[in-house]
C-alpha cells in the first residue's frame, strides 16, 4: 500500500464508530428491543455502549443515547461532555435531544432520520436551536442502509407476531364459543 492509499479500515472515521453504534444495534434486536444502538467518543476512544433496553428495564428512558451519556460522564467524571462525538443508528428523539443538549457534546452523528418525532433535523431540531444553552454540530446518513435495514426487519417481525397472536387469540374464543343452538324449534 502506498502512502497516498487510505488505510483499508479507518479506526477514526465516522463510518468504523457508526459501525460500534450497528453493533450495539443488533445486541437490542436480539433482545427484542427496538434496534437502536449508540457509541459515545472521547479523544478517538469508545467511552460508552449501550443499546435500547426499554422492554428489559421497563423504562421508557432507557433510550440508548439515555444510556450511553451516563456511561460517557461517568467514564469522563463530569457530566459535560464537549469535545465527544455521539454516534447513534437512528435520529434522537426530542427527550434524548433535550439530554444531548444539556451534556453538551460537539457532535451527533447518526444513520437514519425519523421526519415524525426526530428532534435533529427531522421533526424538529433541538439540537441546533439558538436560544438553548448549547448547539451540537450533526452528520445525518452515516451507514444509513445497514440502519434502515436493521429496523425495518425489526418491525416486520413485530408486525408478523402481532398478527399471528391474532389468529391464535380468534381460533382460541372460536373453539371456546357453544354451537348456536335453536331453542324455538322444538
């Protein structure tokens, strides 16, 4: 390889830690939690994983941006966190923007947009608002396919369980239902 050749893979780059992000992704689709994973960055170094864990935890703050900020401060010491990069499969939703504002890192970026509740750009943007204490810099599309792609998956096979419990609910109160019985006719 010459000198002018970029590395075969960039251990810095915004698509190798998106990738940690895709991991930690596919850890919550195993899990059967929404597929969304998150990496936080310090200094080129990994301070923070986490991965959706509403269902597990049975709380709905158990975003993986949620998680990942509080292993990022508590691996920093500090609850701010300027000069990091969130790396995050899909866009943060306003309760996790308002999180990421207040933590304060330089940087979001993510793979897929959500133009209904995305509070970076897509429905609304949080991160970018003036009148707030802080404005974080985004990168939007980052290994967008393979995100996508996980959670589409996702939500196919969630819808496909939902209908087949359906049908065993309806072929369960149809088996439980007496016949139709005449009373008139004798």
């Amino acid at each position: 390889m010459s000198q002018d050749e970029p590395p075969i893979i960039d251990l810095q780059s915004d698509d190798y830690f998106m990738g940690e992000a895709i991991r930690e992704a596919l850890k919550a689709y195993r899990r059967g939690e929404v597929p969304v994973g998150a990496v936080l960055v310090h200094e080129g170094r990994i301070i923070g994983r986490a991965f959706n864990q509403v269902e597990t935890l049975k709380d709905a703050t158990a975003h993986a941006e949620m998680l990942v900020l509080t292993q990022a401060q508590e691996a920093i010491g500090d609850w701010r966190l300027e000069d990091c990069t969130l790396y995050v499969t899909k866009e943060p939703c306003p309760m996790c923007a308002g999180a990421i504002v207040h933590c304060r890192p330089s940087r979001v970026v993510y793979g897929i947009s959500d133009p209904k509740g995305g509070a970076a750009g897509g429905w609304i943007n949080l991160l970018q608002t003036e009148t707030l204490n802080h404005q974080c810099e985004i990168t939007r599309g980052v290994r967008e396919e393979e995100s996508l792609s996980i959670i589409q998956q996702f939500f196919r096979e969630a819808r496909a369980k939902a209908k087949e419990r359906a049908r065993e609910r309806k072929a369960r109160e149809a088996a439980d239902e007496p016949e139709d019985v005449d009373l008139w006719s004798e």
